[in-house]
C-alpha cells in the first residue's frame, strides 16, 4: 500500500512538472513575440507599479517609500524593486518572472482539479494553460498572476485539508 502512494505521489509530481514545463513554453512563446518596452504596459497601473518598483529600488528611498505606499500591497511592488534592482529598467525580465508563477498556478489548477478526479485534472490545467486571459496578464506589470498563484495555492491547500487534515496544511490553507 504505501509502495502504490508513494509511486502515486511520484507520477502527480512528475505531471506537475510536466505541466509546467509545457505550460512555461506556452509564456515564454508569447512572451519572445512581445516587442519594445509599450507591450507591458498596456494598463495604466502598470506604469504606477513600475515607478514604485523603481522607488524602492533607489537606495535611500526604500524605508519613505515603503511605509507612505498605503494604496498598494507590498509584495508585488517589492518583486518590482527586487528584479528592477537586478536587472535594470528591464520589464521583460518581470514578465518572464511571470510566466514561471503563472505556470506554476496552471499547475496548481490542474493539482486542484486532480482532487477531484485525475481527468478533471488534465482538463482543468489544459484550460488553464490555454487561457488567453492568462497569457496576456502574465506579460503585464500586474498584480493578478502573483495574488492569482496565491489564490489557487491557498484553495489548492484548503481542499486538500478538506481531504486529510493536518496543521501544515491549515497553515498554508490561512495565509
């Protein structure tokens, strides 16, 4: 019995793995036929985001900025600064960031349907992957492809306490 989970466990991991590399070639295709900087900023807000990743990034202007932003969450802002303090005045290198964490929800998805059968799973990260609204945002200075890998990460933890409860996965399921 636990010889069956565990090689369960290490199929589920290698179709996550799997979903995410074809899920990842999938952005990283629409990612290649971006071209000039005006691609990803297609919203006004992503202009305000880049500028305040752009603040943070400036040494001496971290501390003022961070703690008189009171509109924004931090987190996205500080992934703006962390790549922008990297790399540069570089938004392609935020969209390929992007496109791994949107892979990643594409995964997850298809984890969270797998909880309910293993074919609602594939056709659930199928979708996912294909869905041009995610596609699109994750090219753009946005917050939706982060807070929506955090989303699906907590629904994804939540079902599967529903399943087997344990603390971990309380934990992961409230943050």
């Amino acid at each position: 019995m636990a010889e069956r989970l565990t090689t369960l466990v290490g199929i589920y991991a290698l179709l996550g793995l799997g979903y995410q590399i074809v899920f990842g070639q999938l952005r990283a295709l629409n990612l290649a036929l971006l071209e000039g900087h005006s691609a990803f900023f297609a919203e006004e807000d992503t202009i305000a985001y880049w500028k305040l990743g752009a603040k943070l990034a400036t040494p001496g202007e971290f501390w003022p900025t961070l703690l008189s932003t009171t509109d924004r969450m931090p987190l996205y802002p500080l992934v703006l600064a962390g790549i922008r303090s990297m790399f540069g005045d570089a938004p392609r290198m935020v969209a390929a960031v992007q496109a791994v964490i949107d892979a990643g929800t594409c995964a997850l998805i298809a984890a969270l349907g797998a909880t309910i059968s293993p074919r609602v799973g594939l056709i659930a990260g199928i979708l996912a992957a294909l869905s041009v609204t995610l596609i699109v945002f994750s090219t753009q200075l946005l917050t939706d492809s982060v807070f929506l890998f955090f989303f699906t990460l907590m629904l994804y933890a939540a079902a599967r306490f529903l399943l087997r409860p344990s603390w971990a996965l309380a934990v992961l399921a409230g943050l």
